[in-house]
C-alpha cells in the first residue's frame, strides 16, 4: 500500500486547501495600466525550475545573481530548483491547489496550457507591449519570430502565455569520419540520407550488423521532424485535426521500416547513442542541441562531426519556456523586467555559453564572447544557432502530449512488424483526431 | 447497605478509574502514530474517493456520481483500463510462482549446512537492499539489444538477438514464429518487454522471501526430521511431506505479500520501460500515474486509484479465503 499511500498523500497535498479555485483573480491583469507600472520598494520573487545539474544549473544562479546585483530597482529573484520536468509539473499543479504559486515558473507549453485552464497564468502581451517597460520594436524583431510564435495559445486567445527560456532545437547529428570512410557525401535529400545510412552501416560475415547507419529513437518529435522536413505539416491549419498522417509522414515511416528491415537502423536505449557515435560506430542521429557537451564528453579521440536541419531544412524547436503567475502588480511586474532583462542582447548570449541552450535573440550572434566560444569550444553550436530560424514549434494544444504517444505507438509498431505503416498511420491519425476533437 | 458493599463499590469505583486513566493513557500514547497515519494515509485516502467523484481536470469542475467509475469501466477508459488490468494480473502470475518457487528451493538450499553458508545468504538478500532504481538501470544495460551480455550469450548458441525490453511482441507467438507457426493473437501471451521485466522482479524481491523461509525452515522442530528418518523416510519424503506443509504459514505470507507488492509494483515498470512498448507492460499503477499526473487528470486519476485499491483488496481476500484453511499452524 505504500505506493498508493505516496499517491494520495500528493493527492492530499495538492487538495490541501480546499481546492476549487487558484488565487482569484481579483489581482489579475488590468493589463495597460499595470504593465506600466514603477517597481516602488524591494520585491522578492520566485522562480521554480527544472535545470537540476550543472553547467545549466550554476549558469542560472549566476545570472540571477547579475540581475539581483545589477537590476537597481530592489529586485530579488530566488531561483528554485524543483527536480527534473516532470516533478517541476507536479509541483506547480499542487501549488496550484494550493494557492502557494511561485511567481515564475520554467514550463513547457503543454503545462503553460494546463495552468492556464487553472486561471493562474497572466497574459504577456501588455508587458511585451509596455511603452514602459516592455520590448521595443527592434527587439521584437530580434528575437526569433518561432520563439513567440510557440508561446501563443490559439485555443487561449492567441494570447502570449510564457516566454522562451531554455530553448533548444530537433537536429540531425551526423559523424562526417564515419560518412567520409564509408565514402559517401553529405546528403542533401531523404533519398541521398536512406542511401547514406546504409552505406555505413557495417555487417559482419554472418549478416549481423557491427555499426549502425541510423540511430533513432520513438520519439514523437523527431518523427515531427522528418515530417516538416519533407514540406509536411504537423498539424492542419484550424488546429482540429493532425496533419502528419498525411503523404509525408507515410513515406518517414516507410524509408525508417526500410531501414530498420534491413539492420541500417536500431532503436537506441536511453543514451547509448552518444558513445557510438563519439566512437564513429554510428554514422546519424535526431537529437536535442542540448546532446553537444555529451557527444563531446564521450569523445576519446577526436571526432568530425556536425548538426544540422535534416534534408530540407526544416525543424522542430525544442526547448522549455518561462511563465509568469498571477500575483501582485509589483511581483508580476518584477517578473517580467527579470524575463526582459534575462532576454537582452549580452545576457542571451552569455546564457548560451555557459548552459549550450539557444540564444533567443539574432543579434547575440554579434557577441564578441559567444563568437570566440563558438569557434573555440563549440563549433556546432554556431551551427544549431544558424537552424534557429528554421524551426517550427510543435503544436501547443491540450492533448498534445497523448498525441505524443500515439506517434511513438505508431512508430514502435511499424519498426516491430505489428502493423504495416500504411494501416498503423491511418489508426494513428484517426486515434490523435479523436483526442483533440475530446480536448476541445 | 452495609459498610462492606460501599467498601465494594468504593474499590470498583477506583478500579474504573485506574482503567479509565490506564485508557487514557494508552490512547495517548498511541495518538502520535495515529495523526501520522490520519494525516497521510486515512485523510489522503478519504480526499482521493472524495476528488473521484468529481471531474477535476487540473482544477475541481462538476460533481460527476459514479460516472468517473462507469467511464473507466464500461466507458471511454474501459478498453485502456481493462486493458491494464489484464497486463497486470499477467505481471502477477509470471512474477509470483516463480518467485516463491524459486526462494523456496534457494532457501531449503541455503538451509543445509553448507560451506560458507553465512555468505550466499548474504549476497542473495543484496539484490533486495539495492535500491530499485539502480538496480533496474543496470538491468537495462544486461537488456541492451547490441551490448547487452543477454544477447551475447543467447547469439553464441545461435539464438537471438533478442530487443528484450523494446519488445512488444508475446512470448508465445516469438516462439511459434520461430518454428514457422502461425500463432493466434489470444494466444500471443505476455510481451517480452513485460517478461523481462518479470525477471527483473523476481530477482529482486527474492531475497526477502528467501529470508522468510530460512526463518520459518529454523523453526521447523529437528525431532521431526529425525523421527521420519528412523522411520525410513527419504529426502524427498521429508521435503513434501514436513517440510513443505510446515513452512505454509510462510508461504501465505510471501504470497499475500508478493501479490500486493506485484499489483502495485511501479518503479521497476517506471524504469525499464515506463509501460512500453504499445503500452504492453502498462499495469494499472502505471496507468494511474500517467492519467493523474502526466495528463493532469485527477479525477479519473484517482477513481482508478480506488478502483486498484479494491483490486488488491479482492485479490488479498480471496486468497485468506482459499489459501488460509490449507496453512497448517506447527
């Protein structure tokens, strides 16, 4: 019983007070006018976050500790850490029923959408659009247009719900050693990249293979990937149905059951991936930006390799984003100037040198300090930077995450021989258009 | 009435007051423990039915009644909860035989008086102080579809390789295909993924039962084996015939045990394949923590929560009901 006891105790937590609603909303957004505020006196705030180990942890405390030393206005940001994603959740759920919200809170935007149905999550624009104290023109169009785009809510207003944090993007890490000794080229289409992973793959006299072309895993966001990279879509335009179960994503499944067929291809447990290929037994990949420091770390000679957008340049961006609760005027106002100041030119920048997450902003790509650290220590960081464009956010929607696992059930079936692609795509697309139409 | 009644009642009077303070006394002694409990176990479980009778997505909406319930069980859920359920009466009787029949033959083992007895009985009760997570991970590595020792022992007797713990397919229908059968979907039996993860239970709850039973072996009267001996009985005899039948009471215990701890095993399924693949070793713990905090669906959450509560509840009665009159007490 103790499992389920853990289980209601948390459900107890989360009910403790009582429950129905989070914080009223009596200190909600009067937007205009409370945007443009003045910070009066000394404001504490809280951010919970889920980056539990350094370098990520440390380059967060030590630009809270910048902005707490610097900001001049008697703002203190606290910066929490709550365990990984799914615990930081958890956690902002219960405080949710609890009414004990932070201020900030490091989100995904499938949670961004879950607390935003509590009623607890202030709208950005007004302060983005502060003639105060938000966000000129120049840096609204500094900062990438996919970065806003995938913190707007279409089935909340369109409103702009959470800010880009810790971003980072789908790429394709390819082994260049592996490929130039297999003697083929980097590919440019899906056709070129299916002939390349064969072609260094590597089988023993027995048919058994011995290094793999293609590593990859069930993950939804990488089968997204390929999709748009083919000039597909994820989802259909009215945000009612999926588009991935379409031409594009039947030809993804079918070129990956080729591979996996053929012993090109295998499915990777947790993050073995990374040793063969720092080792040049695995020629490519789909991955987070944020695999580089590991790739780099297994590396026990010197490696060629790249990241890059995947045949035809498309993307999906990665990345967790920061949302701001409803509190007081000056809290929330409080929040928004450390969002601001966290997102400026120099800070952006120095963000991406020391956690290896994207830079949110065109212009930190001038920074004299990530120029040097790109072509120093981290060349392809400078090449994931230069994809950031390219990336298309994944759908915000609630139901979103069980869509997720009907990709990866789809996926694991096709590569296991439970179902055709064909009829694993159609079951596929029927089961993710009944969640969102149950979602609605 | 008499000085000697009043004497009487006056004594009685004392006594239920040194009964009343000695109550008193007890129950307050036994307070802490039960604000321990009623703060996070009775209230937690009372609040939990109280939230399933609701629709609490994220926050508390509509009084619903039973419709949480009839939804899991003859509605929009019932064909992922049935589904679990099933995955994880299955988990149960791969794990549970083989668990109390293996600790049992280890245990009558480590029982005779053998060289260096102390230390397997030590390393047999290490796999069960190692912490679950670990462990698991480990056992992940000995999965390993290219690495993993497994699949180097089973390729050099010309078998395999085996995708263990990504593998979706039944056990029974892997075999058929082997031998060019055509296996009926009925009869696929459990996924692999779902049997290796069996295994991986067993060999970690079977250290604790192992100790059970060298307990319940210790107290088994020595008279009796050697009155069968002079009797002529062989080893075999001795086994079934005293053994065994005097070690029931251990049994039932292990077994009651190993099957709650089986219905409600979470981290082991956590770890190794997080109900996958094709939600094959997705057990209702496993559902219940996907619905109430990956999909932030208390309500249903929670209602399935009761619902595994009375599942193990069921499953424990029905076992006092049939096992106890066959345990025989010394």
């Amino acid at each position: 019983m103790r499992k389920l006891g853990v289980l209601f105790a948390i459900t107890m937590l989360i009910a403790a007070c009582g429950g129905s609603a989070a914080p009223s909303g009596s200190q909600g957004p009067a937007a205009t006018t409370e945007a443009d505020l003045d910070i009066t006196g000394p404001v504490t705030i809280t951010l919970w976050h889920a980056l539990t180990s350094d370098p990520q942890k440390g380059a967060l405390e030590a630009a809270v500790k910048k902005f707490n030393e610097t900001n001049g206005k008697g703002i203190t940001v606290q910066a929490v850490v709550q365990g990984n994603y799914t615990q930081l959740y958890q956690k902002t759920l219960g405080a949710i029923q609890a009414g004990a919200l932070p201020e900030l809170a490091h989100a995904y935007e499938s949670f961004v959408a879950d607390y935003t149905k509590a009623d607890v999550v202030i709208d950005l624009d007004p302060y983005v659009n502060s003639k105060k104290n938000g966000l000129d023109q120049a840096s609204k169009d500094d900062i990438y247009k996919p970065y806003f785009d995938t913190n707007r809510f279409a089935q909340y207003g369109n409103k702009l719900l959470s800010f880009p944090f810790t971003k980072s993007l789908a790429l394709m890490y390819t082994n260049e050693d592996v490929l130039k000794a297999a003697g083929v080229a980097v590919p440019k289409t899906w056709q070129e990249w299916e002939q390349a992973v064969q072609k260094a793959t590597k089988k023993d006299a027995n048919g058994k293979t011995t290094q793999y072309g293609y590593a990859g895993t069930s993950d939804a966001s990488y089968f997204n990937a390929m999709v748009l990279s083919r000039g597909g879509k994820i989802m259909s335009d009215d945000n009612k149905t999926v588009a991935w179960d379409g031409k594009e994503g039947l030809e993804t499944l079918q070129m990956l059951k080729r591979l996996y067929d053929g012993g090109y291809a295998y499915t990777p447990t947790n993050f073995d991936w990374q040793n063969d290929f720092a080792q040049n037994k695995l020629a490519f990949t789909f991955a987070s930006t944020s695999s580089r420091p590991f790739i780099a770390a297994a590396m026990k000679t010197p490696v060629a390799w790249n990241v890059a957008a995947p045949p035809g340049g498309k993307t999906v961006m990665f990345g967790a984003n920061v949302a701001i609760f409803k509190s007081t005027p000056q809290k929330q106002l409080a929040s928004w100037l450390f969002i601001k100041w966290f997102s400026e030119q120099d800070n952006t920048a120095d963000w991406a040198t020391k956690s290896y997450y994207m830079p949110v902003r065109k212009s930190a790509a001038n920074n004299e300090a990530l120029k040097t650290y790109w072509s120093s220590k981290d060349p392809q960081g400078k090449q994931a930077y230069d994809t950031i464009g390219a990336s298309i956010p994944e759908p915000n929607v609630r139901g979103q995450q069980d869509i997720r696992d009907v990709i990866t059930n789809m996926y694991v079936s096709v590569m296991t021989g439970k179902a055709t692609p064909e009829q694993a795509i159609k079951d596929a697309g029927t089961k993710a258009n009944q969640i969102l139409k149950d979602a609605q | 009435m008499t000085g000697g009644a009043i004497a009487i009642t006056q004594r009685a009077a004392s006594r239920r007051r040194r009964l009343l303070i000695e109550n008193v006394q007890a129950y307050l002694f036994l307070l802490p423990a039960f604000v321990v409990l009623l703060v996070f176990k009775i209230f937690p479980a009372l609040y939990a039915i109280y939230i399933s009778f609701f629709k609490w997505d994220i926050v508390q909406g509509a009084f619903r009644g039973i419709e949480n319930y009839t939804d899991i069980l003859f509605g929009s859920r019932a064909e992922n909860w049935w589904r679990s359920v099933s995955t994880t009466i299955t988990f149960a009787l791969i794990t549970v035989p083989f668990e109390i029949a293996l600790a049992l033959v280890i245990a009558y083992l480590l029982f005779q008086k053998i060289r260096g007895r102390a230390v397997y009985r030590t390393i047999y009760y290490l796999p069960y102080i190692t912490a679950t997570v670990a462990a698991a991970a480990v056992f992940e590595y000995l999965y390993h579809p290219q690495y993993g020792i497994l699949n180097t022992i089973l390729s050099s007797v010309g078998l395999g390789p085996l995708r263990f713990l990504q593998e979706p397919t039944g056990i029974f229908e892997m075999i058929g295909n082997r031998f060019g059968a055509d296996v009926p979907a009925w009869a696929a039996g459990p996924s692999l993924s779902l049997v290796s993860v069996a295994i991986f239970s067993i060999w970690h709850f079977l250290g604790f039962q192992i100790v059970i039973f060298l307990g319940g072996l210790g107290n088994i009267p020595v008279e009796y084996y050697e009155a069968a001996r002079l009797d002529g009985a062989n080893p075999r005899q001795v086994f079934t015939r005293i053994t065994l039948p005097l070690l029931t009471p251990q049994i039932f215990f292990v077994f009651t045990i190993a099957s709650i701890g089986v219905l409600r095993a979470f981290n082991e399924i956590f770890v190794l394949t997080n109900g996958g693949p094709l939600d094959t070793s997705r057990t209702v713990s496993m559902l219940v923590f996907r619905t109430f905090f990956q999909q932030g669906q208390i309500g249903f959450g929670s209602a399935m929560g009761v619902l595994l509560t009375l599942l193990i509840l069921a499953f424990t009665l029905v076992q006092f009901r049939v096992l106890e009159r066959r345990v025989q007490y010394g």
